[in-house]
C-alpha cells in the first residue's frame, strides 16, 4: 500500500475501502515515459487491444470526458510507429487506435501514415465531432 499511496491519480483497494490519491499534472506531461504494456501478449490472448497515442483536449465540449483533462500530450511518434509495427510484426489481428484528438495538431496528423501496413491490416478511420 505504500507505493500505491505515491502513485498520482492511482485508484486502489485499500482492504474494503477504495482509496484515490490525488492528481499530479507533472506526473502525466510525458506520455513516452509510460510503459508499453502489450509486451506480453500471451495475457490479452482473445482480447481487443487499445492504442492511444495522446491524451487530453484542448476543447471545452461539454458532452466528452476527454475534455476534463485540458492537458493535452503526446506520445512521440518514433514511439507511436515502433509500437504500432510491434503488433503488425505479431500479426496481432485487432488493435483499436483511441486518438481522439490527433487532428488537433495539424503537422502531426499529416504525420500518421499507414501505408506501410501489410495486407490483412484493417485501418478504419471514423469521424469525431
């Protein structure tokens, strides 16, 4: 429990208790620092796996939760590439791509290629509010 009780924004059991510690916004400005977590695939066996490259919003729309974070960050896209073709080398066959705001920042967005993808890479692309 004390290392959980150290970690900002943790949400944690606490014996029948659920204890939340609060927010650091330093501890959230640099998205490369997280882990990668899909190293093991073996553990999401038969499951859908998510992909989000960026976090937060720069708008106010009262309707989405992404807008409660106003810090927007980015994942470096040296990062971003070398994840997404860790699972196309693992023929991994559904990877949902949550980047809800990756069109906010124009230079990046004409950044994102999937050309590269082999064949059996279904790429969808639906359009945000």
């Amino acid at each position: 429990d004390k290392i959980r009780a150290n970690i900002p924004c943790a949400i944690f059991r606490k014996g029948t208790e659920i204890a939340a510690n609060p927010a650091s916004p330093e501890a959230f400005t640099a998205l490369d620092e997280l882990p990668f977590l899909y190293k093991n695939l073996d553990l999401f066996h038969n499951r859908i796996l998510y992909y989000e490259s960026s976090r937060g919003c720069p708008f106010s729309c009262t309707y989405c939760l992404s807008s409660i974070d106003k810090h927007l960050r980015f994942r470096s896209l040296d990062k971003v590439y070398s994840e997404l073709q860790y699972f196309l080398d693992r023929k991994v066959p559904q990877v949902k791509f949550i980047d809800r705001t990756f069109n906010c920042n124009k230079n990046r967005a004409g950044n994102y290629s999937f050309k590269d993808c082999h064949i059996g890479c279904q790429v969808a692309v639906s359009k945000g509010t």
